[in-house]
C-alpha cells in the first residue's frame, strides 16, 4: 500500500492483495494511499470541462449484449441526427470540446464522418475535437477498404484532436466471448490506439466493470494498460465505467459504490504513467463521482449537454449540468475546481501542439 501511496510501482501480486476480500478497514487503508498519492500529483485540485457530447446517431449492428444504447434501424428507439442538428447545437452551446461517438452503421459511414469533422473544425476553429473510438476507426477502415492508419491520418488532417477510450471494455476473452464477440479484441483495440499514439494524437482508455469480471481480470486490465502506455505514452487519462444494469440481457447488478470507489483508488495506484483518472458522473451518480476525487481521480469529466450513451443504458443522472454544478459538486467532495480545455490543462493556458 505504502509503495502505491508515493507512486512506486506496484506488481499484480500486490494489487490483488490490495482489494482480495475487502473489509471495511482494508478499503479504507485503499482509499487513503490513493488520495495521498493523488494529492501529491494535483494537490487540492480538480479538473473539469465545458464540453458537450455528440452522438450522430444509436443505430449499431455489433449487438453487444450490455449495450442500451445501440438500436436495429427499424427500432422505435433508433435515432439519426443530421448535420445541421449538430452544428447548431454546437453553436448554441459553444463548448470548448466536443465527445463525438456513434453506432456501427451504414448511414454515418467514413466519409460522412469525416465531412462532420471539417465541418466543426471550419466552423470553430478553437474547438477541442476528441472523436471516434477504436471500434468506429477498425469500423471505417474495414467498410472503406483504407487501413486504419489511413482513417487516423485523414481524421486527424479533417481536425480530430484525440480519441475517446471506448470500445476497450474488459480485456478478458472470457466475457468477450459471451458478450460482445463481434467487437475488437484487446490486441486490436490496442493496435489502434497504438497507431494513433504513434501519429501524435492522445487517446484516453476505459474499463467496463461491474459485469461479473473478477478482481483478477480488473488488475490484469489496467496492467495491460500500463505496459502499452510503457511503450507508447499516448493515453491520457483512464476511466473506469461501471455496468448500468437494468434493461440488457446481463443479469448482474452493477458494481457498489465501494466498488466503485475502490476500482478509482486501485488505478491510481497501479497506472502510475496515465496522467489522469477520471470520475466518470453520468455513470458513477454525482455524490460517487465527487467522492471518486477521494480516491484517487483527479477529473469529474464534463458539462456534456446531453449524454446519450449512459442514459439509455438506465443511467439515472441528469444528462447534462450547467458549469456551476460541476463546481459544486466538486466543491462537495472538499476539492477546488479547475475548469481545463481538452489538452488537460486550466483554461486559456498554452500548451505544445500534439497534432501530426
Ligand atoms: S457498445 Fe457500441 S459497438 Fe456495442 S452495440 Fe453498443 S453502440 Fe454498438
């Protein structure tokens, strides 16, 4: 715990001896080697961002089976955006970064993506643009007949800044194989990131959890992570998702909240080369959220505008919060607030160009 708490590596062995058959007293030992370990990189600070999420649309052929959100093109639930809902939106809202995901389908395919991307970038020049998961980028070059280094080089050319880190879910071929087989393994996952990354544009990366993964498989996940960022330094930040039960075919419950709490503080133990771990709140509830930046997080995430993806999922947060709720929730859980752009940093610092 000790070597975890002033960010010395920790090897899988001690991690698991970390959080194998918690009490109350060795979650709370847990908790506070993480906080002292995240006070020491940002002290009292939090960081959170004006940003607005943008789904083109949920129609999706992978049918991965914990998914809410996707739907069959005849679906009621199915919906489509045009590009003027989308730029007016981001018109009228003007955040500093947008969070562009979709579905798997055919009528938002590559070039109609890529054209979205010009279009926000001559439109808002100073807009942070972080855009497609590894799935929709493996998705663009198998349907364009292009390599994925050819999508990564286009998107970032069209003006993507970096890439979100979906997709990832958990790497372990056990549930893969049960849940979501069509879906990229780890190794093509990565293949992906590691591409990007090598072209110059950050990346963030998830872990699904909550879905009846062990706390093996969590440790092996973010070991898995560390020894890629050894390789390649690329991802920016980590975020944890826990499962939204309720409506899909898995029948398991979501993680606790200690859960919760005890997966943020063991990633900012063990990921000691991801700068960032994020408090994701329209999946964790905003009360877990701000106690997250006590275990270990140092990012609340956003203002979003309206999130899609957690909500049709079952999520019960709101789907967007105005600026001063970001603060006051920060402010909840005993730390200072940070408005930062989509580099990481406090708004309206500089910061080096990482584009190609
Ligand atoms: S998780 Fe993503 S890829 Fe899987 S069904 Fe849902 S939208 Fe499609």
């Amino acid at each position: 715990m000790d070597k975890g708490a002033v960010g010395e590596r920790l090897t899988s062995d001690e991690a698991l001896a970390l959080v194998q058959d918690l009490t109350p007293e060795t979650l709370h030992e847990l908790g506070a080697a993480a906080l002292h370990n995240r006070r020491w990189r940002y002290g009292l600070k939090a960081t959170y961002v004006f940003n607005q999420h943008i789904n083109p649309s949920n129609i999706c052929t992978m049918g991965c089976a914990f998914c809410n959100y996707a739907a069959l093109p005849d679906a009621p639930k199915a919906f489509t955006l045009s590009e003027d809902t989308i730029i007016r939106s981001v018109a009228s809202l003007a955040p500093t970064e947008v969070h562009i995901v979709g579905g798997i389908n055919d009528l938002w395919p590559f070039d109609r993506n890529l054209k979205l991307v010009k279009t926000l970038r001559r439109s808002f020049p100073e807009l942070f643009i972080k855009a497609f998961t590894a799935v929709e980028v493996a998705a663009f070059a198998r349907d364009s007949g292009k390599t994925v280094d050819d999508i990564l080089v286009a998107l970032a050319a069209a003006g993507v800044n970096a890439m979100p880190g979906g997709g990832a879910e958990i790497f372990t071929e056990r549930l893969r194989r049960k849940y979501w087989p069509q879906k990229l393994s780890a190794h093509d996952w990565w293949h992906v990131h590691s591409r990007a990354h090598a072209m110059g544009i950050p990346t963030n990366a998830t872990m699904l959890f909550g879905i009846g993964e062990r706390w093996d498989e969590r440790v092996a996940h973010m070991l898995t992570l560390r020894r890629w960022q050894d390789r390649s330094g690329g991802f920016e930040c980590f975020i944890p998702l826990p499962f939204q039960p309720g409506k899909g075919e898995i029948a398991a419950d979501g993680p606790s909240t200690a859960e919760i709490l005890a997966v943020l503080a063991l990633a900012r133990l063990l990921l000691d080369n991801i700068p960032h771990i994020k408090a994701y709140w329209p999946m964790a509830g905003l009360e877990t959220a701000a106690a997250g930046l006590s275990w270990g997080a140092d990012d609340l995430d956003g203002t979003i505008k309206e999130e899609k993806v957690a909500h049709m999922a079952g999520a019960r947060t709101p789907v967007g919060l105005a600026r001063e709720k970001m603060e006051e929730t920060i402010a909840m859980g005993g730390f200072e607030a940070v408005e930062r752009d989509g580099w990481f940093q406090a708004k309206g610092k500089m910061h080096a160009a990482r584009m190609l």
